[in-house]
C-alpha cells in the first residue's frame, strides 16, 4: 500500500475567529513495508497529518491518496480504508471498553462481519502476538491490567483486523523505561516479520532514529526535513530550529568529531556506537 499526500493542507475552524493552519502544503509518500517516524514538536502538526491517513481528518485543500486514489473521491470507503490502516492513539489504554479481554480485541473484526470461529482465531493470534497468553487473559477485564499489558491488548485489538499500516501516535507515552522499550521492540518486531507499514509519531529522538527507515520533520504545520536517520541528524541547525534535540548518541559522536576524533556519526545504536569508540581507542593506542 502507497500512501502519498499531495499539497495536503488542513485549517481548524475555517471562517471563525479562532481559525488554525495546522499544515500547510505537505507532500510525502509511505511506501508498502516501510518503517517511518514523523517528528516536530508539540503543536508542528504530526497528529493532524496521521489522521488523514485513515480518514479522519478531511484535507482542507491538496489530497491523499491511497495506491493512487483519492481517498475522498475515487476511495473504496472509509470503513474498509480503517480497517487496512489502523491509528493506535496516545494512551490507548484509553481505547479499551469492553467488559473482558476478549470482547475488547474481538471488536474489530465482528465489526468487519467475521464470524465466531474466526473471530476466536484472530483474537487468540494477535493476543499471542502481543505476548499475551490466550487462555490466561481473555476472561479478565481490561482494566485489571497493568499499563503496559492495557498497551498490548490495545495493539492486539488492532492486529486483530489484519491490518496493512499502523500509525502509532506516542504509543509508549507515560510508559516506564524497560516497559516502553519492549513495547516498541514488539512494533519492530511486527513490521519485520508480519511486513507491517508502520507510521511512528514520537518525541522520542532516541528510539525514531533507531527505529524508522526514513524521516519527515515537522514545524509549524510545514515540513523541513526529510530522509533516512543519518541524512536528517546531519542538519543538527535545522534541527534545533524546529524545537527539537538530537538523540543522544549522535551528539555525543558529533562532539567527538568536533574535537578532532576520527569517528563515524551515522550510528544509531549503543552497541554500534560503542565498538566504534572502541575501535578509535584501539587506534590511538597502537
């Protein structure tokens, strides 16, 4: 699946006193399997841009277009368009409803017209997949759950639709550290071996660079920057303007290349980084 937006612009409140340009002139493509994080800071427009993936925002002018349809003129329906995109929102904890574990992740697809038997396998596959055990946690009720457990079963109510993308807006908000590293691990996991489109909205420019493919850098509702992690992090002046920092790895190898050290600054990863480091020292003292 392609997902384009063509000079997609979008205002709040049009013709009132209180009318906002959240986006202005955005233009973008999210190809079929890739893993990409769109960053800026808070009020840039990142939340506004994801909800016309799916629908939920109309654009005020320009377009988007799903595998080179409009998806408000020439699109197959909102419904079936959710249900192959899935939005998983901040706190999504706060999504689940349902009396039990089951009946919350079993939602989406009776909504789909799936019928008992595979409404049982699909729930119990995404339950597992989100390392929840079935037998264990169907009959309990979602809000029995600890924060990061209410996280998964969220995500499996999504992975239960087998959907094409999924757009995760600050999904690990809130989360503890170790919590929020293995719920992002799962996502990488997801979109390696089930060859998910995912779409990271996060202010977390440690995990985004480790994470995603490529970048779209956001700044009052404009975009400034786009391309693979390295590409991006090589703007640090751009950056900075846009209110946001550099991950901290790569400013501790950006410092150590200032002073002279001959180190690479496209790394993203602690263990990367540190064999890099090793290797400089090794070389200094031979």
């Amino acid at each position: 699946m392609l997902i384009e937006a063509r000079r997609l612009s979008y205002t709040y409140m049009p013709g009132t006193p209180f009318q906002v340009r959240a986006l202005q002139n955005i233009n973008l493509t999210v190809q079929k399997g890739e893993f990409v994080g769109i960053i800026g800071e808070t009020g840039s427009g990142k939340s506004t841009l994801v909800q016309h993936f799916n629908g939920l925002l109309k654009p005020t002018e320009g377009e988007l277009l799903i595998n080179g349809k409009n998806v408000w003129t020439e699109g197959t329906g909102l419904r079936q368009l959710r249900s192959r995109i899935a939005l998983l929102f901040q706190f999504p904890e706060h999504q689940l409803f349902e009396e039990t574990v089951f009946k919350d992740i079993a939602f989406g697809p009776r909504n789909l017209g799936l019928k008992n038997g595979e409404v049982e396998k699909s729930v119990r596959y995404s339950m597992e997949l989100m390392g929840l055990n079935y037998s264990s946690y169907k009959d309990r009720s979602p809000f029995s759950l600890s924060g990061g457990e209410k996280r998964r079963a969220a995500m499996a109510g999504i992975m239960a639709m087998d959907p094409e993308v999924i757009i995760l807006d600050e999904p690990a908000a809130g989360m503890d550290p170790l919590g929020r590293r293995q719920f992002m691990e799962t996502i990488s996991m997801l979109h390696r071996e089930e060859n998910l489109t995912v779409i990271l909205v996060t202010h977390n420019m440690e995990e985004v660079s480790r994470l995603a493919d490529r970048l779209f850098v956001l700044s009052q509702g404009k975009m400034v920057l786009e391309g693979t992690p390295s590409v991006v992090f090589n703007s640090p002046a751009t950056i900075k303007e846009s209110g946001l920092e550099m991950p901290p790895l790569t400013y501790l190898l950006t410092r150590m290349r200032e002073c002279g050290k001959k180190v690479r600054t496209d790394i993203f990863n602690v263990e990367e980084a540190g064999e890099e480091i090793l290797r400089l020292y090794g070389e200094v003292h031979r």
